[in-house]
C-alpha cells in the first residue's frame, strides 16, 4: 500500500496563478515519488479579509451562519484551479470541499471542532490514482450546515485529515524555511529550528507564534502525527520537524520568544468576592465560545469584600465578551464598570529545557526592567512564561529577549510574503 502524504498551502501560497502552478508542481513532485497525494489549501491571498470586509459594509457584527456561508467560499476558488493546474501538467486530479468529502464538526459557527472526517471518498480516488485537493478551513455539521473552523482553520484541516488517513506524514508549507526562534521580520538573525517538541510549538502558537494554529499542534499531538513545516518556495529545504519531547535532545532553556499583538484585557471591577462568581464570569464566557488566556484576580478588599477580575481575550471577541459581561451584572451584583485596554501585547518565552531551570524567569524580568518595560500581567506553565507589556514596547522586548537566550543566528532569515512567523 502507498503511503499518504498530506499537504498544506496557505493563502499566500496560492496567491496567484502562478503561485498556484507552483503548488502543482509541489503536489506532483510528492506524487512522483511515489506516494499518494492530499493537498489541503486555503484561500487565495487576501481573499477572506475582503469578504469579511464586504461584510462589514452591512453589520459591524453579521450573522455567524452567513458569515460561515460567506467565508467557506473562498477556498472553493482555491481548490477548483488547484486541480486545474494539476490537470494542465498531466496528472490526474480532483477537488472536494468539507461537505463532499464529510468534514463533519460541531454545530457551532465562525469557530467549530472537527468530530469525524469520512475517508472513503478521499480513498476511493487515491486508490485510482488521482491527486485530491480538499478546501480547508471548513466543515459541515451532521443535518448539513455550513462551519468553519477560525483562525488557522486550514491547518487543523490539514492535520485532521493526516490523522484521519493514518498519513506517513503532513507538511505545512508556508512563505519561510521552517519554525523559528521569533519572527525573522522584526529578528531578521533568527534562527530556524531544525526540530520542536509539540509542547514548545504548542507553547509558542498559544503566545502568538502564526506559523501554526495551536488547535493543528493538539491534533498533531493526539494522534502522533508526523508534522513538518518548510518552504513553499525552497522544496530542497526539509524545514522543521515537529514531534514529541521524548524524542528531543534540549540544549538550550530557551526554544523561541514570541508576540501577540491581538490581544485586549478586560478588567470587571468590583465583584463580589464570594464562591461562584468567577464561575460565573467565565462560564458566560465559555457559552459565547469566547477563549479566556490570561487571567489575574486581586486580594479582596476588606471593606467592600470585593475584588477586581483582570483577563485577555481576542481582540476580535471585545464586543461578544462586553455583551456577555453586561448580562451578568444583576446576576452577580457587582458595582463596577468593566475597563478595556487595547494598547497591550503579550510577550513569552518558550522552551522544554525550563523545567527546574533556575533564573530562567529573573532573566526576563531584568531585561525587561533595564528597558524600562513595565509588566502588567504574568502567567507561566512548564514550559513558558507570559508578560503582558504595553503594545508599542512588544518588538523593543522581543529582540531583548531573543539576544539574552542566545537564540540568533549567523544568518539573515529568507522571508517572502507578509505571513508573520515564530
């Protein structure tokens, strides 16, 4: 039996035709050497940040399920000349959105989970030997409605289906040479990894890293696949290889330094401090499928017995979050008003060689501090530490940071595209 490679495009990578020939030839490369092919793309270039600018033309906050209905059709254009291209070089090929291969998901709009991915068909026309193409980004749930998965969904496609397909492996291919220790277009000497532990790549997607969607790294995690990230443009260059951190020799305490720029934080002030009530805050949340990161709560006030709530959602999960927090007011009783910050960036650092590594985190609390960087919010795992800093400071800290753990290189990164990076 063949082994199944799948493949991944981003929307930069299919930007143009030409771009997208490119792709074919990738595709084909992959074909000829003897292993079956799947490529998942997305849409080409900037194709969803144009519809959801048409959209906003009608409502600052449109219908969830139109928007999914309006989103979903950009990666049909994108699968449709994919296999086109494939076809013009001789080869035999196929395109399928979620619901003709059965993508099934959760029915939840704009951000929902995969559940089940029916592998017949896609069997059915590799076993006849044709390349499928298959629109990331998209799903369908189980009495045919339309979903897509969020940010990054096109990655968590990709993944879904290697584990889905028992894949020998799946490659993302993006606009640089792999994964690296920071963004190389505010670092231009970073370095890139050869490899990453899931966890670290993990890690660093949760911070801000967008070379990978964090819930792509999950999957890959949970079933063991095979993950690669490399270049769309330097095929020769094998990239970075993710994989588990039993397999990792770690040499140094830090993997990577990352920004998020995306982030807000909201403060409830004066909430009751009694049992239940940040229960009930993020439980709201949670029903409106609105991801809470950082989250501090300050010493009750003796006097008042109360306390002040202080936490980071998505920038664009501002107006769900306030309505959700307006609804609880009587609920809860608190006195307060709720502030939202959005001068702010979160700035961490990665890496599995933290773990009982003393001064890791003195370390960038000093750097920071020498440059006069004030720090907001902290939170820390194993394997990572947070510092919520004013937004203007983000790329001030990052390169302090990335130069006190000893992460550049020798060489200047090879960046094409406007896709941000680790």
């Amino acid at each position: 039996m063949k082994k199944i490679i799948v493949q991944k495009f981003g929307g930069t990578s299919v930007a143009d035709t030409e771009k997208i020939k490119n792709v074919a030839k990738l595709a084909i490369k992959e074909k000829e050497s003897g292993n079956d092919v799947v490529v998942v793309v997305s849409a080409m270039g900037h194709t969803t940040d144009y519809l959801v600018k048409m959209a906003k033309d009608f409502s600052t906050v449109p219908s969830s399920r139109e928007m999914d209905m309006l989103l979903s059709t950009g990666e049909g254009v994108s699968i449709a000349l994919l296999a086109m291209a494939i076809q013009a070089q001789g080869y035999d090929a196929v395109s399928f959105n979620a619901m003709q291969v059965g993508i099934i998901t959760e029915n939840v709009h704009s951000k929902a989970r995969i559940i089940d991915i029916k592998t017949d068909k896609i069997r059915n026309n590799l076993n006849a030997g044709k390349i499928v193409v298959v629109a990331g980004f998209q799903g369908v749930t189980e009495d045919g409605e339309i979903t897509t998965l969020g940010r990054g969904g096109s990655d968590t496609s990709a993944v879904a289906l290697a584990a889905a397909l028992n894949a020998e492996r799946c490659d993302i291919y993006t606009d640089v040479e792999g994964v690296y220790t920071t963004d190389p277009r505010v670092v231009p000497n970073a370095s890139k990894l050869d490899k990453i532990s899931y966890e670290e790549m993990l890690e660093l997607a949760h911070a801000g890293a967008n070379v990978l969607h964090p819930r792509s790294v999950e999957t890959a995690k949970q079933f063991n696949v095979h993950l690669r990230v490399r270049s769309s443009f330097n095929s020769e260059n094998k990239g970075t290889l993710i994989q588990g951190v039993e397999k990792m020799e770690i040499y140094k305490p830090v993997a990577g330094v990352a920004a998020d720029l995306s982030q807000a934080r909201l403060v409830v002030c004066d909430v009751p401090d009694k049992p239940g009530t940040a229960a009930k805050i993020f439980g709201s949340l949670a029903k409106e499928n609105i991801s809470v990161d950082m989250i501090i709560q300050s010493y009750a006030r003796k006097v008042s017995n109360t306390n002040d709530i202080a936490f980071t959602v998505d920038m664009s999960d501002i107006d769900k979050t306030l309505s959700a927090l307006k609804k609880l007011k009587e609920d809860i009783g608190y006195e307060g008003d709720i502030q939202v910050d959005k001068n702010i960036a979160k700035v961490s650092i990665i890496g599995a060689g933290m773990i009982d590594r003393p001064g890791i985190a003195s370390t960038m609390f000093e750097t920071l501090a020498n440059l006069d960087i004030n720090i907001r919010m902290i939170s820390t795992s194993e394997i990572k530490i947070s510092c919520l800093v004013d937004k203007e400071k983000a790329e001030d800290a990052l390169k302090a940071l990335h130069k006190v753990f000893k992460l550049e290189s020798d060489k200047t990164a090879d960046v094409k595209g406007d896709l941000p990076q680790v």
